[in-house]
DNA sequence: CAGCGTCTTCATGATTTCCTAATCTTGGAG
DNA sequence: CTCCAAGATTAGGAAATCATGAAGACGCTG
C-alpha cells in the first residue's frame, strides 16, 4: 500500500515515514499544501494523511482540491484542535477519517489499515483465498494453515493481489501501490517479485495460485480458470 | 437512506431515533445486540449505529457476526470508552467508523452521511452478448461458461465491440482503438484479429457471432441475422 | 565494521503473440 | 452467368513478453 504523507513539522514527517515504512508501506511526503497536492494528483496513493496545518496551502483546501477534482481518495486528516465544529468541518471538507494530535502510533496505524481496507471494499483484515490467508493485521500470511515466511516486499505485493483477487493487476499498477518514488524507467522488479513470490506460496493447476495474463498483468485467484 | 440503531439506553434510542428521522432517515431500532444482529441480517440497511456496551450480546461481537458472514455494511461504533485500545480493537474488528460518546448530534450526522456516500465504486465490470460474457476485470471471456483463451489483443478487439453491441464498427475505427501506433495504411490487421477470434469464439447462424456488414465493417451481437 | 538477509538489476532462454503478405472465397453488379 | 473487389484464411518468421538464476548493491543488526 502507497501513502503520501503531507506534514510541516519535518521531525515529525521523518519519524511518522520511518515508522511507515516499517509497518511495511511504501511512503511519499510533502512538506507543504502545494508540494502535497502536486503529488497526489501525479500519483496512485491509496491513503492521503493530511495535516490541516500547512505552508503555502492548507490542508482542507488541499483536500477541496482533490475532492474537486473528483480523484477517488481516503483522506485521514490530522489536526492539533479538536473542537466538535472542526470536525464536522473536516469531514464535510471530504475527509474519510479524522485524528487528533498528539496520538498514538498504533492508533494512526489503526486508522490507516482501516482506510485501506476500505479502499478496496473489505470489511476484515484478514483476507482469504482459497487456503491462503493473509492477516493484514499482523503483517503474516498462511497457507493451509501453515505460516509463510515472507519478506515485506513479498507481503506487500501478496496483500495487494488479495485486495483485488480476481481481478487482473498490471505491472504499472503493482509497481505504483507497493514501490514509493521513482525508479529506472525499465525494470522488472515486479516480474522477479512475483517469481520470488510463486516460489513460496507454491501453487498448482488447481489450488490459488498467481496467473499470469500475458499482456495483461498477474492476478491472484482461488477459483478455476474460467469465471471467478 | 435505512440506518438501523442498535443502542441500550431506551431514552437514548428515542432521542436518536427521532433526530436522525427529522434528518430524512428511515430508522429501526433494537435494545439489545441480539435483536440488532437479527434485524441486520434479516434486512438491508445502508449504515448500522452501534453501540458497544449491550446486553446479551455485545457491539463488538455483533460486528464481527456481521462481517463474518460477509455482509457488505457501513457501521458506525458508538462507545463511552475512549481509550487507544478501545479505538484500535474497534477499528481492526472492521468498524467503518467510531464515535465517542458523548458527541454533538450534528457530528454523527456529518459521521453517517460520510459513510452514506461512502457507497460509491461498484461498477459493473461484466459484459453479455448473448451466451457470451466479458469480464474486464479478469481479463477473461467465456461462452456459455466454458472459459475461452483470449491473446490480449483478442481480448482488446471483443471487449471494445462487445461494449458497442448491435452497432457497425468500422476497420477504422477498430484500428483507432486497439492499435495505438500508426501502422502500414494498407494493413489487414484487423481483417486477420476478426479471423481468429472469430475462429475462438466460434458461433453460427443464430448464436452470437461477428456479422461482417460489407463496405462498412464488423458488428457484435447476439440477434437475429434480420436488420438490426 | 562485518555479516546477513533483502532488494534490484542483468542476462538468458523459452514461449507466445503479432504482423505481413500471398492465396482463397464470396457477394453482387452488370 | 461472369467478373471484380471486398473480405476470409493461412502460415512463417520477427518481435514482444515472461520466468528464472545469479551477481552486485544496499541497509540493518549485532
């Protein structure tokens, strides 16, 4: 999952990317409203956390923007006041999620999970398919009952092919939701990730397995070939 | 919009109750976390208000009856405990959203109207011409059920005439959409992609088929050979 | 700072897909 | 009925796509 964090306070920015990162998200930041909004508007991100207090544009015109300009985001929203008024404000602006500084690391962790199990319209944070489970929750993943030893990056890429099983995800996609900032316009990083990933969930004709549409992208399924 | 509320306090409930009907809601309201989950399960409501502390059975355990049996519901938790743990527990049970109690009424509006909205991003990604279906998201297409073995570009060619069914398209128009590169001006390329997927997708006089409409181009539909 | 595990890139080989172009087939006008 | 042009079909080699192994780069931990 790709993040984009727009925070002022560069200490904070720093520690919160690090913690991120950490918990295994690919993470982008901004130090201002103009530099944040640039980026989510060029990027793919699935969460969008906002500070309210900002340089150059601040964060609910930043999320006004985005919202104008309909981009389908999840907003979390930080904010030093808590006053019933700014939140109601907050959330009318278009915010999907609202956190009051200071907070607990784990609760911005909570949130963030939430968000992104939102995005892609689940409910649980332990995803299922076939007998593989992945606990997006607890970073760890199963098959048959049995615990997989993935690497982060491995679990990235696994956790966003069960968000969308059954749908076809291209390289450009995979790339933009695990990978943060740019790297070398022609690499296969992805290809050989999901060489590496194969290897360990295993996987034949008939069990889950990862598919390859040539042409298309990868997409992970429980079901047969045919219709999902 | 339904909502359901599922809350202890009977002077809450009707005071709720009442509000969030002025407010243009259609209500139904339980006292206990067993009558709630039924009413859940046994009815369609767009958000589920629900409170943690209940008898028989508590919000949280309510919460994870619903998403266990998969049921696509917007829930708002309501609690009087405000602690970090309280929020995470909540938010990894698969809560949508949280309040703490005591809150502003308008607040839980702004809450319930955001998850209201929240209802967008199901498109429909299937396509039917007759026996045949198109799933865009898989990327696979199939007739009468048995999956068929689609190269991209057949995929890309049925796909754009499937979403234009019962209309002529032209070779140009054809080459427009699927090829991105300009090619040789004299090219049969799409006369041989036509060929073969015809070949796979096979078809006869009155079963779905591509129609060549002579001097014009191709047309996909699953009608009689009469004018369409 | 050395060692370990992880990540990325590069190179190779296997496979599939695609285009071109040459050859048939068919519809319909004269 | 005959002929012509639009369309259908076929096939082989060029090009793109993908899987995988190995080597170097990087960062973290002890």
């Amino acid at each position: 999952m790709r993040l984009l964090l727009i925070e002022d306070s560069s200490r904070m920015r720093r520690g919160l990317e690090g913690s991120l990162r950490k918990s295994g998200y690919a993470v982008d930041s901004a130090g201002d409203g103009e530099e944040g909004l640039w980026l989510a508007e060029t990027n793919d991100y699935d969460v969008v956390i906002l500070d309210i207090m900002l340089p150059k544009l601040d964060g609910v015109s930043v999320l006004q923007q985005l919202r104008k300009k309909g981009r389908d985001l999840h907003v979390l929203l930080l904010t030093a006041k808590d006053t019933v008024q700014d939140r109601v404000n907050g959330l009318r602006a278009g915010a999907d999620d609202y956190l009051v500084k200071p907070f607990a690391l784990e609760e911005l962790l909570a949130r963030i999970e939430a968000l992104c199990r939102r995005a892609y319209g689940r409910k649980d944070a332990v995803i299922t398919v076939g007998d593989l489970t992945i606990d997006t929750a607890a970073k760890s993943a199963g098959r048959s009952g049995k615990p997989l030893d993935l690497t982060p990056h491995e679990f990235a890429l696994l956790e966003y092919m069960a968000r969308r099983q059954g749908v076809v995800v291209s390289r450009t996609e995979i790339e933009a939701h695990i990978y943060d900032d740019a790297r070398s316009p022609i690499s296969n990083v992805v290809d050989a990730a999901v060489c590496n990933l194969r290897k360990k969930i295993g996987g034949t004709a008939v069990t889950p397995l990862i598919r390859t549409r040539r042409g298309f992208g990868y997409m992970l399924t429980a079901g047969r070939p045919g219709q999902p």
